[in-house]
C-alpha cells in the first residue's frame, strides 16, 4: 500500500518564498517609518518665573543653546507616529551657569515627555521648560 502525499513539492517551497518575501517587506516598511519619526530640531518652552514671561526656544539636536543661566542641549527627539494622540519625546540635558563650582552637574538630564511632563519634570527655582515638538 503507497500513501500519497497532500501537497505538490513545489507549494512548500513557494509558501517559504512568499513568507521571506513578506517579513522583508514588513522589516522595510517599519525601518523607514522609524527614519521618519526622529526629528533634527526640538521646540521647548521656557517660562520664567519671577517675570511671568514665556519664550519658545528653537533647539537644534547637539547644539548648545544658552539662554539667560541656562546651557540647554537636546539630544534626541522623537515624535509619535499616531496624530490623534501625539507623544513627543526628547532627551534634553540643561545646566546652571550660575554654578561655577558644579559645572559639570547637569540640573536636568534625561527624556522629557509632551503629553506627561511630571513624568520627568524639570526642577529650578527660576525656569520652567516644556517640550512643545520635534521635526
């Protein structure tokens, strides 16, 4: 008694083609969605306490900007791919100029988030700084 075989030799082969085929596809498409999303300059607003003034500050990713006593510097920044509920995300690191004996002592370091800023927040007796966008 011969058993037969359920399916052709070439189907198996053609299946593994169309799976490669599409995991290529679906690696591309998210890599450059990803290219897309990473900004070149970040937006932040900076509310000066004792005045009651804001400004909106132009930020080029790893450019120094000074602004008053502050050294302000964004790292990274990123946006989120979903309009309807936006996340921006920069790694912002600042500085106290009016320390001159801690220089190197940043008063913020780290990722600073959009839609939760009290997640991070950025703690000065003089300025407030929030993240506004990323493109």
């Amino acid at each position: 008694m011969q058993f037969k075989k359920n399916t052709k030799p070439g189907n198996k082969k053609i299946y593994l083609l169309l799976t490669v085929f599409l995991f290529n596809l679906l690696i591309t498409f998210k890599a450059s969605s990803e290219n897309k999303l990473e900004g070149n300059n970040t937006d932040i607003k900076i509310l000066d306490k004792i005045s009651s003034k804001n400004e909106l500050i132009k930020l080029i990713n790893n450019k120094e900007y000074i602004y008053k006593d502050l050294s302000i510097k964004s790292i990274k920044c990123t946006d989120s791919e979903f309009d309807d509920n936006p996340e921006i995300k920069a790694y912002i690191q600042v500085r106290d100029l009016t320390k001159k004996d801690r220089n190197n002592v940043f008063v913020f370091n780290g990722w600073m988030f959009s839609s939760s800023p009290s997640i991070a927040p950025f703690d000065h007796p003089v300025y407030d700084i929030w993240l506004i966008n990323c493109y």
